[in-house]
C-alpha cells in the first residue's frame, strides 16, 4: 500500500483544526506547475507538522488532484 505524508505549517494545521465541520481538504504547493501522480483514489494520506514536535497532525484519503490558475 502506497501512502503520503505532507509537510503543513502549523497555522495551516491550527486553522483546519479550528474547523472540525469540514470534510474536504485543500493543499497546494508553490509554483503549482508540477502535477500530483503519487497516489491512487482511496490512498491513505496524512499531514505531518514541520514545526517542533513533527507530529502527524491529520490522516485522510486521497480523492483528486488538478492544477488551478487563479482564474478558476
């Protein structure tokens, strides 16, 4: 089984956290021209803090991936 971890920031972490009503999350990464192919629908994702404590801070399942223009 193929899994991916993320490195978030810990306002991102705190902010998503602060939210606990969400079912859907959001990442991108700078620059954005790259495309995701790492994983399959249904993959196991999670979230790890790159701050001190380097915890894992969420896991999910992976759904989609696509690249957005601010025009989108």
């Amino acid at each position: 089984m193929k899994a991916w971890v993320g490195i978030t920031d810990s306002d991102w972490y705190r902010f998503l956290r602060d939210r606990r009503h969400l079912d859907e999350v959001h990442f991108w990464q700078p620059g954005g021209g790259r495309q995701f192919r790492t994983l399959r629908v249904g993959a196991v994702t999670s979230m790890k803090a790159r701050w001190e404590s380097a915890a894992v801070t969420g896991i999910g399942f992976y759904a989609t991936a696509r690249s957005v223009t601010r025009d989108d």
